[in-house]
C-alpha cells in the first residue's frame, strides 16, 4: 500500500489529455490528466467513467445539456453517453476512475488517441 499525493503527482507532467495511471482498484484505473481546451466528442461503449475535478472548472458537454464541475466534484458519465470534455479555465486537473479497458477517446481514433498510457 501506498499514500498516493494528487498534488505531488500532477508535478511529474506537464502535456494534455494524455492520462496518466496513479493507481488500480479491481478492474480499474485510477488516473491523473490535465486538460486544456476541448477535446473530442466521442462515447465509450462499455465503461462508465468517473470524472472527479480537483483543480480548475470543467464543462461536460452533452448532447442533451451540458454539466459544469468545479474542484472537489465529480460526475459519472454512463456508457454510450456521448460527451466532450472541456475546460473552461487555462487548465483542469481530473481524476479518472475507470475501467482497464477505457481508451480515452472511446469509439473515436485520432492523434489525441493514447492506447499506451504511462504510470507515474
């Protein structure tokens, strides 16, 4: 076991919507990203995802209404729930749960794509 600081580990990157492992939990994993702008609208077909701000504002756009979440929020996104991750200051620090298995683009391929993701 390990005490795992969020503040400490969000230092050891700098580059965006490339989400990082920090931990695992059955079947899951916990990650850290820093987003900026907007990325992609896409959908996961099987996994559910965790959205949990800890530092800056982040607008889940959805199809039928966008959510905004602020620091110590969270929001789940159902599978098949088409969303676009956007921040709406200079920069957003999320923690993600989710699934092993969760591409973060989903059903979408393109150069944000990160199939190979790195453990800090």
């Amino acid at each position: 076991m390990e005490v795992v600081n969020l503040t400490e580990k969000f230092t050891r990157f700098s580059d965006h919507w490339s989400p990082k492992i920090v931990g695992e939990i059955n079947d899951m994993h916990v990650k850290l990203v820093k987003l900026s702008g907007e990325f992609v609208w896409h959908h996961h077909e099987l996994e559910d995802e965790l959205f949990l701000v800890v530092k800056g504002r982040l607008r889940m756009q959805l199809r039928d209404g966008d959510l905004e979440i602020g620091p110590g929020e969270f929001i789940i996104v159902p599978r098949g729930t088409e969303h676009c991750p956007l921040a709406l200051t200079d920069e957003v620090h999320v923690v993600l749960l989710e699934p092993k298995t969760t591409l973060n683009t989903g059903n979408v391929s393109n150069e944000r794509t990160v199939a190979q993701l790195d453990r800090i």
